[in-house]
C-alpha cells in the first residue's frame, strides 16, 4: 500500500455531509489495499475509532414503491464508499436514492439521486453516493418498475 500522508487535524465530514477529500483517500486506499477488511485503529484528535469495510446493502432487489434498503445502527457513523446499481434485465429502468435523516420520511429535501438512468444488462458505480450516514439515518432507495434493478452498497463502519 503506498503512504498517505494525514494531516494532523481535519474536518472529516463537510457541510453537505460529504466526506473531506483527505479521509476520502484514506478510506478508498485501506478498502484497496484489503486493511480495511480486517479492522483498524483510527486515532482523530486524540480519540481512537475503529473502522470496518463491509457491504452493507446488497446486492438487493429495489422495490416500486420505494423501500428503506438499510438504517445505520445506533452508537455508529457510516461513510459509503461505494454503490453499485445493475440492470439484469432487457429494459432501462431508473433508480431514485434518499438519504434520510433519522425519524423523517423520504421527499425532495433528502433526495441524492432523482432518476438515475440504468440501461439494460449495464452495471454502474454511482459516485453521487459517497455521502455519511449518522445513527438513525436510512438509506431509501426506489426503482421505476418493482423489483427490477440490484443495488449495493459498501461503506466504512465506525464504531
């Protein structure tokens, strides 16, 4: 794995609840290098944290109307790092994704993905996703056409 270099003190999450490009990197080369698989230590200001890869969605059917396709558990913060959608079937279909504060319901305030294009028998990462998810928080995902695209998802658990 090559070095990262880790500035001593950054904002992990942004304003638009995006991780900071530094963490970013940091995540993206422990998931490359398979570290992450298997569990480390993250010291942030003097705070240790652990943090594990997993897939936490998937790969899952989406469902007309949409569904709750995964809630991040209490006492955790979730960082994706990768969503996947594909189209098994011989028509495009679209995908619409909510990320959802705890205890609201999904509408146009929470929507990170409003009629995202899968054509048919095409797999596609979806960058748009890499977002935070605090305790509570739900990932809602719908499809044009019941149960007709497959979506997963794979983050960074921190306890």
């Amino acid at each position: 794995m090559a070095d990262i270099a880790v500035p001593r003190y950054v904002q992990l999450i942004d304003a638009r609840g995006l991780m900071s490009t530094p963490w970013q990197a940091l995540i993206d080369a422990l998931v490359a290098s398979a570290e992450l698989t298997r569990g480390i230590e993250v010291i942030v200001g003097g705070e240790g944290m652990a943090v594990n890869a997993q897939r936490i969605v998937g790969p899952v059917p989406v469902s007309l109307p949409g569904t709750p396709v995964y809630t991040c558990p209490p006492a955790r913060r979730v960082m994706i790092t990768t969503c996947t959608v594909s189209n098994p079937t011989a028509s495009p279909h679209s995908l619409n994704l909510f990320i959802v504060p705890n205890g609201a319901s999904p509408n146009a305030t929470n929507q990170v993905l409003k009629d995202y294009n899968v054509v048919a028998g095409e797999t596609y990462n979806i960058a748009e996703m890499r977002h935070a998810l605090a305790a509570g928080d739900v990932i809602h995902a719908e499809c044009s056409t019941d149960q007709q695209l497959l979506l997963t998802i794979t983050a960074a658990v921190i306890a």
